[in-house]
C-alpha cells in the first residue's frame, strides 16, 4: 500500500520539498517535528493513565460504600495508587485521627471531631492536589495547539520572501518560475496544523475527562464529610 502511494508521487513529491528546503525550512520543520512527538506522547501516556484512574476510582468508591471500618479502608487504599479518591480519603482520615478525641475524666462520651470546618477544608485541599497532579503536562497540550500553527506560518513566510528575492533577481518572472518557491514555503503550514489539531483535539478531550473527575471527587468529599458529620459530631 505504502508503495502505490510513493508511485503515485504525492509523498514522494512531498518528501521531495522537505530535502530540498532551506536550511531554514527544516529548522522550523524539525521543530514542529519535535512538538508533535512530544504531544502524541503525552496523548498516549495520559490516555492510558486516565484509563487506570477511572478503574481505580470506581473499584475505590465501591469499597467505600460497602466497608464498615474506615481504618481498614485506609489500609487497603494503598492498593489504588492512581485513584485521586483514594487520595482524598488518605488525607481526610489522617486528619480525623488527628482531630478525634474522647472527652477528659468522661470515657464513655462518644468520639467527636474538633473542628468539622478544618476536617472539610483538608478534603477540599487534597482535591485541589490530586486534580493538580490529573492536570500535569497537558500544559504542553495546549502549548502545542496554540505556537506550532504560528510557527509554521512563520517558515511559510520566511519562504515566500526568499521564493520572490530569487524572482526578482531571476531573468524571467512566470509563474512556473516562482511557485516551487511557494510550495515549498507551504509545506511548514501544512507541518504547523498537523502538529496543533491532534495537540488541540487531545486537549479538549482531557480537558472534559478532568470535568468528570473533578465532579467525583467533590461527590466524594461530600459523602466522606456527610459520613464523618454524621458519625462524629
């Protein structure tokens, strides 16, 4: 298949500009080059780690809601590394453990919690940590959609320029004359828009997952301090 294509000269024309671009043309290529592997990577990788987060947030949420000792859940939440529940429960029960105290010289009062405000703002807190750590690197993402089509039209217009210094100083001025020039400068365009749609459309779409993620999580800080609310003050 790959053979047909080359024959029938689009890739092979194709590849034929890029190797006889300027010295200017490839630097601006290979860094668009550089830009798309590093956003395809970062798609792939968080494609996979957002697969493993939800997984793990759903099997951590199911044993929440049917365990019976929040110490033993604490235990076993260590077993969900890449769920930001689990997270968010971790920081909230060493918390209560540290606010969690029997009354002096009365030892059958219940356990009550000191302060029930800073129990919800540690949840809070760790939320805004783990959605953090959900957001990291899709930075580059956004980076990417944003500066690679501006790069490319920078090459283009770099090579438009050079393609009509050489009309000018050529002894003919057809059209013939001029417009490998200009299909040359277009192919950074082209490179620009492939580097930023993937990079753009990855974006929006993690973007929208962390939405999702983020609105578990404050359905699970609410359950956790609904439960302790109701077991401890």
């Amino acid at each position: 298949m790959l053979e047909l294509l080359l024959s029938d000269g689009n890739f092979a024309g194709l590849w034929a500009l890029i190797k006889n671009s300027g010295m200017l043309a490839q630097g601006v290529l290979v860094i668009l080059l550089l830009f798309s592997l590093g956003s395809w990577t970062i798609i792939f990788k968080k494609a996979m780690f957002y697969r493993q987060v939800e997984r793990q947030s759903q099997q951590f949420y199911e044993r929440f809601r049917t365990s019976n000792s929040l110490s033993e859940l604490y235990r076993e939440s260590e077993r969900y590394p890449k769920s930001p529940l689990a997270g968010i429960y971790r920081t909230g029960y060493e918390e209560l453990t540290q606010q969690v105290q029997k009354t002096k010289g009365n030892p059958t009062e219940e356990t009550r919690i000191k302060s029930l405000s800073g129990f919800e703002r540690s949840l809070y807190k760790a939320a805004s940590s783990e959605m953090t750590s959900l957001e990291e690197s899709l930075s580059w993402l956004a980076t990417t959609g944003a500066v690679t089509p501006f790069i490319g039209l920078f090459g283009t217009v770099l090579g438009i320029i050079n393609a009509f210094q050489g009309l000018g100083e050529g002894s003919t001025t057809t059209i013939q004359a001029v417009a490998p020039g200009i299909s040359e400068a277009l192919v950074t365009t082209a490179a620009g828009l492939f580097a930023a749609i993937p990079a753009v459309m990855g974006y929006n779409h993690f973007l929208n997952r962390l939405k999702v993620f983020g609105a578990e999580m404050d359905d699970f800080s609410t359950e956790f301090l609904n439960l302790v609310e109701r077991s401890f003050s």
